[in-house]
C-alpha cells in the first residue's frame, strides 16, 4: 500500500488536470466576488435604499463551494483521475506487479481525498482573502463558521466517493463524466416526484440527499439540528460509496 501511495501522490504532482481545475475554482471564485462588488457599488449608486445592502464576509465564505463551482469540477477531476488508468491502460501493469485490486483501489480513493481536501483548503483561504478584500472583516470571528465548513468538508468527501464509485464502475472518461454530471440531476428529479407523491410535511426525501446539504450549509442560521443531520448523513454515505467502489474495484476486469 506505501508504494502504491508514493505512485499515486508522484502522478498526482504530475497531473495537469489537478493544477487546471484548481485554477478554474480559482477563477470563478475570483470572478463571483468581484461581480458581487460591483453589483453592491452600483446598487448603492442607484439609490440610498440600496446603499443598505450588504453582503458578509461569512456569507461569502459559505458559498465558497457553489462560487467555485467545486462538486462540478471535483466530479470532473474524479472521473479523469480514476478512468485515465483504465484508458491507457497502466493499471494492468500494476495489478501485474502483484498488487490486488482492493489495495489499488484504496491507494486512488486515499489520493482523492487528499486532492479534495487540498482544493477545499485552498478554495477555503482563497476565499477568506477576497472576503476581506472586497466585504471587510465582520463576523468572521463567529463560532458557527468553523462547524459549518467542517460538515461542507464531510459533505464534499462523500460527493467524491460517489463520483469515484461510478468511476470504477464503468471505468471509461466519457460515460462516467456524464452520469456523474446528469446523475445526480435525475436523482433530484426522482426524490422531488416521490416527495410530491409521499406529500408529508414531517419527511422530505431530497432533504436527506448530498445535492441539499450544502446549499442549508450555505447559511450561517442553519439549525444544529440540521447540522448534525448533514454530518451524520455525509458520513454514512461516506461509507456506503466506499464499499460500494471496492465492490466495483473487485470486479474489474483489464
């Protein structure tokens, strides 16, 4: 497993699509506060009402995974970083060497944990820079903040054993890019038809969905309640993706 590792992380220093997609988080990131501040500007150039209008450097921070666009692009870096070995066809030089298909597979699921983590990181101090830069400092020293991040970073890290899963199950770039782009589209389609059909007001089934937790994480005042639940949540479908892809990565066949 240390050797699989020490690969994975040298291909990982070497792979463009890692340096790109944390550019283009960067970018729209960039982008999204700097539009936001000049919608302010002009806004308050209108009118003295709406000179009122303010947005918070929390705020901003909270959106940081929607700003950047970040489950599109990591599902995307995901599916590249699984497929691509399959593709050219290096994990059969691997798996000829000895190594057993759930070590391989622990070996990738390990490097794309440590690459989301490092974008959200990243995406994270970005963010908190242009906050500052264009918002001020106000309430950034809020107990809540932290938490919330915390259960967004959760939340991510399931979204990525999903996409990984789907990746070692069809184990080809285009098909898997776009089930993990239209998949979960379908998903929310279907959860808000049976929702409509259950009619409860007590239980919703998009409410205990990935694609609704980090929109409620969006938002300083979300209850504890609802905190917990989207960590708890994120954990279990945590677990069920990963089993789910070393089933997957038991079966593959090169």
């Amino acid at each position: 497993m240390k050797n699989l590792l020490k690969l994975e992380y040298r291909k990982l220093r070497k792979q463009k699509s890692f340096y790109i997609c944390m550019s283009i988080m960067a970018l729209l990131l960039f982008l999204s506060a700097l539009a936001t501040r000049l919608l302010l500007d002009l806004a308050a150039s209108l009118s003295e009402e709406f000179a009122q209008i303010t947005v918070l450097p929390t705020d901003f921070l909270l959106d940081t995974p929607a700003d950047s666009s970040f489950i599109l692009i990591i599902s995307i870096f995901t599916v590249l970083t699984v497929c691509d070995d399959f593709e050219q066809q290096t994990v059969k030089n691997i798996y000829a060497r000895g190594y057993s298909r759930p070590s391989v597979y622990m070996a990738k699921l390990i490097s794309l944990f440590t690459s989301a983590s490092f974008m959200f990181f990243v995406m994270e101090i970005l963010s908190l820079c242009f906050s500052i830069l264009f918002f001020g400092t106000q309430e950034l020293n809020t107990p809540r903040l932290l938490p919330i991040l915390a259960v967004q970073y959760f939340t991510i890290i399931a979204e990525v054993s999903l996409f990984s899963a789907v990746s070692f199950l069809f184990r080809r770039i285009g098909v898997s890019i776009a089930i993990v782009i239209i998949g979960p589209m379908l998903i929310d389609a279907g959860l808000a038809a049976m929702d409509f059909l259950i009619r409860s007001d007590s239980f919703s089934l998009e409410n205990i969905w990935l694609s609704s937790f980090l929109s409620d994480l969006s938002i300083l005042t979300v209850d504890t309640e609802r905190l917990l639940l989207c960590l708890a949540a994120s954990l279990l479908y945590t677990a069920v993706f990963i089993g789910a892809g070393f089933l997957f990565s038991r079966k593959v066949e090169v």
